[in-house]
C-alpha cells in the first residue's frame, strides 16, 4: 500500500509540475508563433523589418551583451573571493558582515536606487555604461550562493593545502575552483539573466539611448514602424535560453546541494 501511494503521490506531482510548465511555456510559444506572422500570414516580414530598418535594436542588443558578460564576469570574480574570505579567513565581526550580505541580497531593488544614484554622481559615473555595471558587480547574491555551496565541500583539501603554500590565490586556483565549478556556473547564469534584464538602471543612470539596453528597446516600442515587437522578444529570449540549453546539467547540479 505505501508503494502504491508513493507512486500516487510522484504521479500527482508530475502532473502539477507538467501543468505548471505548459503554463509557463504557452506565452513563449504564442510570441514564437506571433514573430512569424503578418497579418494573420505565415512570413518573416517582421524580423526582415527589425534586422534590415530598425538600426537602434542592434546598438540597444551589443548594450545588453555588453552589460550581462560585463557584470556576469565581475560579479562571478568578486563572489569567489569574498565567498573564500567568508568561508576560510579569521577576522573580526566576520558573522556580522555575512549577515549584512544575506540582508542587502533580500532588500528589494528600489531601496538601493537612491544611494547608487548618489554615489555615482559623486563619482562622476552618471550618463556613463559603467553606472550600470560597476553597482550590479558588488552583488550580493554570487557571494552568499558560493559561500553556502563552501560548507558542503572538502575542507581538509583546503587544509592540506595550506600545509604546502601560503598563496591564497594557489589554493583557489587549485583546491576551491575545482570543486566550486558546478556552482559557478549556476550563479553565471542567474547573474546574466538578471542582467540581461535590466530595466531601472538603464532609465536612471543613463540618458542617451545610445548606452541603453535592450529592455529599453521594448518601451519605445511606439517610435517604430512594423511588426517587429514579437521578433525583437523572440531574439531577446534566445541568450538566456541558449546558455540554459549548454548548461541546465550544471546548473542542477549546482542547486542541488543549495
């Protein structure tokens, strides 16, 4: 009896999740769907309109690639070395700092607004793409993720290591990296959607459409002749969804140990 109820249970929770995914799936699908039509006709009119006449969608797409690998790099850098601090050294008011960190990764968005429009006017940054990057590069979210993913590895590797070299840098290379790669890669690929999503700080931070991004793009929508707005959606859509497709693997293993 527990078997069969076991296998109720695993059956009910496919159908949940199997609906739950077609849910999701049909306005991906309709959008597809919708780039190839003109007037209710089968034809590729509108991306021939959106990569033929629509030149401000090339300058706002190399923005977003710019932006998403820029931060996604940075940020990916950072994380690791502030997730080994965290994980390995001794310093004061250690605990408290990690707190800090897992409380500015939960504040929303708005909150954070004001404070990196100030600070990047007193730098001079403002109207500049590095107002939009250097921010999102201190990003609490890698550090906290990698430094979680620290506490179910191997430690005594690290120890043993120590015993051999004094290089901070020689034992990331070789001890922490190799066992951090799954998770690495899963914290990239939520980096760069968050940053290939980017809406608020391209309208705060920039005035020129020329540093814009491609999200950007969308609500200017009005400003372009053509059906080219269900294209423009489908080749947004394809970065995040081509780098999914090379790694979902690691990706689930990176978040099966979160």
């Amino acid at each position: 009896m527990s078997k069969a109820k076991g296998k109720k249970q695993v059956f009910l929770l496919f159908i949940v999740v199997l609906a739950a995914a077609i849910i999701f799936l049909i306005p991906v699908a309709a959008t597809v769907v919708q780039s190839l039509q003109t007037d209710g006709v089968l034809s590729l009119a509108g991306y021939q309109e959106l990569l033929l006449n629509c030149f401000p969608f090339y300058q706002m797409f190399w923005n977003s690639v710019l932006y998403a690998a820029a931060i996604t790099v940075g940020a990916i850098l950072i994380s690791i070395l502030a997730a080994f601090a965290f994980q390995f050294a001794q310093f004061r008011a250690k605990k408290l700092l990690y707190i800090l960190y897992i409380v500015l990764m939960m504040m929303p968005l708005q909150v954070m607004v004001l404070p990196n429009y100030i600070g990047l006017r007193e730098l001079g940054l403002l109207d500049t793409r590095a107002a939009i990057i250097v921010p999102l590069v201190f990003s609490p979210l890698g550090t906290v993720v990698l430094r979680q993913y620290m506490e179910g590895n191997d430690v005594q590797v690290v120890e043993a290591a120590r015993l051999e070299t004094n290089s901070c840098l020689r034992i990331m290379w070789h001890c922490v990296l190799p066992q951090l790669r799954v998770c690495i890669y899963a914290v990239a690929l939520f980096l760069f959607a968050e940053a290939w999503n980017l809406v608020e700080q391209p309208i705060l931070y920039v005035r020129n459409d020329d540093k814009r991004n491609l999200s950007i793009f969308f609500s200017q929508m009005d400003q372009y002749e053509g059906n080219v707005l269900y294209p423009a959606a489908v080749l947004f859509m394809l970065p995040v969804f081509l780098w999914y497709l090379m790694y979902h693997r690691e990706l689930k293993e990176g978040l099966k140990y979160q």
